[in-house]
C-alpha cells in the first residue's frame, strides 16, 4: 500500500493502482480509491466505476490457487489489475512466485537481456514469458508445476495513441506454449476499462497451464463462461497454443533457451525445505551415488534430494538426446528424482538453483579451491566462490579414493574467507571406494 496526501488529508491507495493513479494525478484529474472497493469496470459500458470482484472472477482466481502451479508474472503496458485480484484472494503465496513490471526501456532490456524489436508484440510477449518461465524455474522447488507469465499491452494514455490499442498475453509451462492478442476498439474505453479487458484476458492465460483444467467451467467451478467484456461486434480473442514434445523441450535446453527440466519421483515433491543436489553425469547411477545422496540429506534437516547432470559439458560436446533419456531412466526407474541443467560450472549451478547444498567429492573440491581454474587468481578463485555463498549455497564433501589415499577435506588446505562454504562428511558415515568409470571399465571386458 502506499501513503499519499491530497487536500491536506492523507489518502491510501494500493500498489495495483499505482500507475493509474500517477497518470491521473500528473493530468489534474486523480480520484480517490477506497480500499474496500476495488476500482474495477461497468463491463456494459466500459466507464470506470466501483464494484466489488464479482463472483465468477474470484472462482477463477481461487481455482488458480488451489492449483499446484506456480508462476512469475511479468506485465508491462496494462492488466495491472490482475495483480489486485491474485493477490487480494488468500493463498496467492501458493501461486504467485514473483511480479515484475519493467515499464521503462532499460529495465525491459535488462528482464529480457537484449532490446526487443517491437514492445507490444507477440514474439515480445513471448519472450517475456519464456524468462518469466526460466525466472519461476530458479525459485520453485523442483517439481512444482511453474508457468510464466508475459504481458506487453499499449493502451489508453494521457497522449493520444496514432496506432491500434492492442495487447498481447503469453503463458508458458514445460508442456507448451500459450499466446492471447486482441485489438481493442478504440476510444470505447477509458484508460481503467482497457486495463480491466486486458487483465481478464491475463487471468484467462493464467488458467492455461494449470494441470487437470480443460474448460472454463473446471475453472471457474460453475457452469458459466468467464467473461471478458469485449465488443462482440467488433473485438475478438484470438489464441493460440504450441505443445512441446519432450525431445523439443530437451534441445531447447540444450540450445540455453530453458535452463531446468525436472523429472521427479512424484507429483507429491512439493514441500518446503533446502535443496541437497548430487551432480554428476552418472555413466552409471550406482548405489555409492544414492547412498552419498541418503547420507547427505541426513545431515541437512528437512531436504530435498535431487541429483543434478548437466547436459552441457565444459570440454566435451553436449550430451545427445538419446544419451540424457538413458540417464535419466536409471533415476526413473529406481523411483529418484533428477534435474537436467545446462550449466557445467558451480557458480552457474547455484544461479540456477539458488539456496541448495552441492554434494561434492574431496576431488572436486580441490580443483574449486585451485588457482589453475581462475586464470592463477587468487583473487578471482575467492571472488567465485563467495558469489557462490552469497547465492545461500554451499558444499557437502564427501572423501575419495585418490591413488591409493582415501582423502577427506580435512586433507585440504581451504582459504579461510572459504572455509564456511565446505563441510566434510565422516569417512566413518560415508565410504564407498568404487566409481562409474571403474564399472564403465568393467562392464567392457
């Protein structure tokens, strides 16, 4: 909520009707909110008035939240008021990861990292989405149903628009691809009329990827059509949708363009808790990796436990597809949960999965405390390694046969700004002296 003060009194006015609100206070016309009564529009006329959310609005917003998925939103140029209305329905933590509104030309550069071609677009709506997907990625908890959310609209504002109003919604999940658009009949709405149609149709997007929902009715949970208030005669809705198969969702995490895929154990792995990650290309699984893994989550209450295999490697070409659906099937079969990347490097990893414990062998531990690997930097090898720390990640090393030394961390001399990053595991808990390429090896005679 924000505080301002108008005619020596002060007034409350929420954060949904921020921009509206600055726009009509900059041309002289502002008008007082009421909290009590969301602004919202008289859908027969299209003028502004107030009401409360109507009935089959809130059903489909509280069907969004009891919903598994969760979503990044990402608007620029309207639907503001989509905003009031999942978040003013409890449970929108359940749902809602994070809103962004980048409205000026930078902070759009700086979301989507390149300037787009044209702002309201659908190629730009798309690309808002699929970052606003990759963003949900790294904030939700493996295996949770994430979607982004992409909104670029140009609307009703203080000077008169020469083009169309128009706008354009995309909504996308790891099984595809939705894309709304719609040319407004211009001059029938005010600046709050077109920024209501234009939130419905976001909330509609929304509804597009929730799991187990075919038709509005499910969504809404009543036999009625959700109504967006367009002009029959003259507006219409078009939509669009892209179904990936799995090989087109595996290349295009190997091309960067998505930056997680998970395959869980259940849908049931939705609970709270630090993320214990295993990495490794597991050329085989064996039971030294899933007993590593047991012995690691027990030391890290209440965890998560994942294995992680990158399908980019730092000095190899990247895995091919039939390689990744071989690996992941031994994690399938044995009921495991595992996370496909594209990031070989620890400070990539943790970017991409921020606030997790890494499950490390002594040996890569030592080539992470190592100068070679940072250009002889030591400098550059603790400026790393605290990004690292400052990502809320750290270390759990386990000991390993080297020649024939079974090492531990307390062999290794860590800098001592490091040393919080690393925790050891006991030999005594944990020791198990073979290794893939050693049944690799053996599997070949």
């Amino acid at each position: 909520m924000f505080l301002y003060k108008d005619n020596d009194e002060f007034q409350v006015i929420s954060f949904v009707g921020v921009a509206y609100f600055l726009e009509e206070k900059i041309s002289g016309r502002l008008r007082k909110t009421s909290l009590s009564s969301p602004r919202v529009v008289d859908l027969s006329s299209g003028n502004a008035r107030f009401q409360q959310m109507d009935t089959v609005l809130r059903a489909v917003v509280e069907a969004i939240h009891a919903s598994p998925t969760q979503a990044v939103l990402c608007l620029s140029g309207g639907a503001s008021q989509a905003l009031g209305w999942l978040l003013s329905v409890p449970r929108a933590s359940s749902t809602v990861l994070e809103v962004t509104v980048p409205y000026s030309r930078i902070a759009m550069l700086q979301f989507l990292g390149k300037v787009p071609a044209q702002y309201t677009s659908k190629e730009t709506a798309e690309d808002i989405a699929l970052a606003a997907y990759n963003r949900a990625l790294r904030l939700a908890i493996p295996g949770v149903p994430v979607a982004g959310i992409g909104f670029t609209g140009a609307l009703v504002s203080a000077t008169p628009k020469r083009g169309e109003h128009r706008c354009y919604v995309a909504a996308r999940t790891q099984k595809g691809l939705w894309e709304y658009n719609l040319t407004l009949s211009k001059g029938k709405r005010d600046r709050v009329g077109e920024d209501e149609v234009t939130s419905r149709i976001l909330i509609k997007a929304g509804t597009s990827g929730v799991e187990g929902l075919t038709s509005l009715a499910d969504v809404c949970g009543v036999d009625l059509e959700f109504p967006l208030g367009l002009d029959d005669a003259f507006e219409k809705l078009n939509v669009s949708n892209k179904q990936y198969t799995e090989d087109e969702h595996l290349n295009q995490l190997i091309e960067g363009k998505v930056s997680i895929i998970s395959f869980i154990k259940s849908q049931g792995l939705v609970s709270g808790g630090r993320k214990v990650i295993l990495p490794g290309s597991f050329n085989p699984l064996h039971e030294g990796h899933i007993k590593l893994l047991e012995v690691a989550c027990s030391m890290c209450e209440g965890s998560i436990p994942c294995f992680e295999i990158s399908a980019i490697n730092a000095d190899k070409p990247p895995l091919s597809l039939p390689e990744i659906k071989k690996r992941v099937k031994q994690f399938q079969d044995r009921g495991k949960t595992v996370i496909l990347t594209n990031q070989p490097y620890f400070y990539k990893k943790a970017e991409l999965l921020p606030d997790s414990t890494f499950v490390i062998g002594v040996d890569t531990a030592v080539r992470l405390i190592n100068t070679k690997y940072y250009d002889g930097s030591h400098e550059k090898m603790l400026e790393v390694l605290l990004g690292i720390q400052n990502l809320g990640c750290d270390f759990l090393v386990a000991g390993r046969k080297v020649g024939e030394t079974f090492q531990v961390l307390s062999d290794l001399s860590v800098p001592e700004p490091v040393q919080k990053l690393f925790r050891g595991i006991d030999a005594n808990t944990f020791r198990v002296d073979i290794s893939s390429s050693e049944l690799r090896a053996a599997s070949a005679l």
